[in-house]
C-alpha cells in the first residue's frame, strides 16, 4: 500500500511538471545564443536567423537620456526561394505600446528612430510568407539629443498640467519624438509685452500655439518647415502656454526668447492751446492709440479727466479752466475678444510717461 502511495505521489509530481511546463512561454533563440529579452549594447553587432512564419526576437534596452537610436541593418536570404524580408521591426515603451515600425527588405540599410528617455523593447518578426526565410545581423547606436531637460516616455510634458516650467529670455534644446507629439512649455508675462521668438527646427514640419489662460490670446503659427524662424507677438500681462506639435516627421529643436516691454511714452512738450493742453511726443507704429490725462495734482487724484485718440493727429484734454495741471501720457493696443458668443474690444495699456506741468490762461 505505501508502494502505491509513492508511485501515485510521484506520477502526480510528473503531470504537475508538465502541465507548467506547457503553460510556460517557449523563449526563442535570440542573438549570439541568448534568450529573448536580451539587453543591447550600443556598438555591439547582433544576428539572427528567421525560418518560420511569425517567429521573432527581441532586444531590451534603455535609454538615460531623449535621442536617436540607429540601427546599422543588413537582411540576406538563407536560400534561393528565401522570403527575403523583416516583415515587423517594432519598438515598444514600457507600457507595451508600439511608439514605432517599419518593414526591411534584402540589402543595406540604417533603420532610425527618435525615442524619448525610458526602457524599451526592440521587436523583430518574421516573414509572413511561405519561403524558408532570412537572415539579418545590425548594430545598434544611440546619439543623444540634448535636451535642456531630457523628457521620459513615462511623464512627458505634453498636458497642460505636466508643461515645462520656462523663464523668458532661456535657450531650450529638446526633442519630439516617436511617441511624443507635443511639447508644452508654461510662461508668465509680468508686463504688457512684445515677445521674440527664435526656433530652430531639424522637424520636417511642425505648428507653434501661444494662448494665456485667460482666454483672451490664441496666436498660431502652423506648417513652419525645418529651419530657422523668428516670430514677434504682443503678449498682454498674463500666465501663457506656449506648445510645439510636430505634424510630419521627428526631430530635434531649439528655442530662445526675449521680451521688450510696451514702450513708455516720450513727451517733447505740452502747450496751452486756449482751455486745452495738446501734447507732443514721438509715435510708435506699433501702438493703436494713446491716452492723456490731465489733473489738478501730481498723484492725478483731483479734477482727473482722460482723453484717447488714435495713432494720428493731435492728442489734446479739452474743456479745462484756468489754473496748474499736470499732464501724462501712455500708449495703447487693443484686441477683440470673443466673450459669451459676442466681441469686445480690450485694451493694454503701456506705462505712464513722466509727468509735466502746465498752466492754462
């Protein structure tokens, strides 16, 4: 009786053995005698033979740093009727999503992709044929891209909630990659100001939009190819998203800003021109309007009274009485804003200019 108890313990032993055994996933044959999920390393020449429809392998590898990894390729046949092509070379993020892939036939080629920072997955599958199959060996290499701050394929900056902090007048070197279509970058504007945007592009094509969260500022340039191209925007005082989306192609960019504030206002005189005060001041094409005002004080808090005038002709208070006033001026622009389904005009308004003194006979 004990015999039979260990007899069936032991086959019970074996089925188990077996049954993992069949559950299991069958590792394949990867490069120089490994076993899939090998890691590659940059320089290193890898190969493979694929003889069966859907058979594939695959490479682990990481990335410290936003880049392009190249791949020094070469597919031959393992036969005269060989199916001589890769028919899937895929790469994976650590997710499992496919961020890129393409196909290889026979010969020489370099296989090249932009990848963000992050752990990835180098996927290559067989023919989906019925020849015999091919061969294929490459190389892989990595060139960094640079960035300012190098973006992980697991937090990239392209929600509103995850953008780059970014300071007027700082260059940024970054990359939009395979997998990462926009970049997002959150800037305050502590004055009414002009803003000079320089971009360098290596991206076949891409778009820039500035909006504030205010609402009230949508600027968008669009279809701008590789290159170099500088842009000018008036940006009224506020918190802004500045985005990048490349829409063909991959790449790397640059950016640098400067800021101007809306310039102050000159006066070269002020005249009584009979119970008026007209002013004289050199005009900036820039600006839409100016502003004076007039008061019995210099902190302009008694009699204050304020006149605006368009880019042209005099720029006059009128209707004074006799007596000491004080006169300032400032520019403006406006803009019309969509509020509720209807337009409004707002104005900016640039500082006050220095203040002069004036009597009205």
């Amino acid at each position: 009786m004990m015999k039979n108890k260990s007899l069936w313990k032991g086959l019970i032993v074996m089925l188990a053995a077996a049954f993992v055994m069949l559950v299991m996933p069958v590792q394949k044959a990867s490069a120089a005698g490994t076993t899939e999920g090998s890691n590659l390393t940059w320089d290193s020449a890898y190969s493979g033979v694929i003889t069966y429809r859907g058979e594939y392998y695959s490479y682990n590898f990481s990335l410290k740093q936003s880049g392009r990894v190249t791949l020094a390729f070469n597919v031959d046949s393992v036969s005269e009727c060989a199916w001589t092509k890769i028919e899937e070379m895929n790469f994976l993020d650590e997710s499992g999503s496919v961020v890129g892939s393409t196909r290889v036939s026979e010969g020489k080629t370099n296989v090249w992709i932009d990848l963000l920072a992050g752990n990835y997955t180098l996927e290559i599958v067989g023919h989906w044929g019925t020849g015999t199959g091919a061969s294929f060996s490459f190389v892989p290499s990595f060139k960094s891209a640079g960035e300012t701050k190098s973006e992980h394929s697991m937090a990239k900056n392209n929600e509103l909630g995850m953008a780059t902090p970014y300071k007027i007048g700082n260059k940024i070197k970054a990359q939009l990659a395979c997998g990462d279509k926009v970049d997002i970058y959150k800037v305050k504007v502590s004055k009414n100001s002009y803003l000079n945007l320089t971009l360098s592009s290596k991206i076949k094509q891409m778009d820039i939009t500035i909006k504030n969260t205010a609402g009230d500022v949508t600027i968008g340039e669009y279809n701008i190819t590789a290159g170099t191209h500088k842009y000018k925007y008036f940006l009224p005082k506020g918190t802004y998203y500045i985005t990048f989306e490349r829409t063909s192609g991959t790449g790397i960019y640059s950016f640098k800003t400067s800021s101007k504030v809306m310039p102050t206002v000159k006066i070269k005189k002020v005249k009584d021109t009979g119970k008026r005060i007209t002013a004289t001041f050199k005009r900036n094409s820039d600006m839409q309007g100016y502003q004076i005002q007039v008061a019995r004080d210099k902190k302009f808090k008694k009699g204050k009274k304020s006149f605006s005038y368009g880019n042209s002709g005099d720029v006059s208070a009128y209707g004074l009485k006799k007596g000491t006033y004080y006169v300032r001026i400032r520019a403006y622009k406006t803009r019309n804003v969509r509020v509720n389904h209807n337009y409004e005009t707002r104005y900016y308004y640039s500082g006050w200019s220095t203040v002069k003194k004036v009597y009205v006979k």
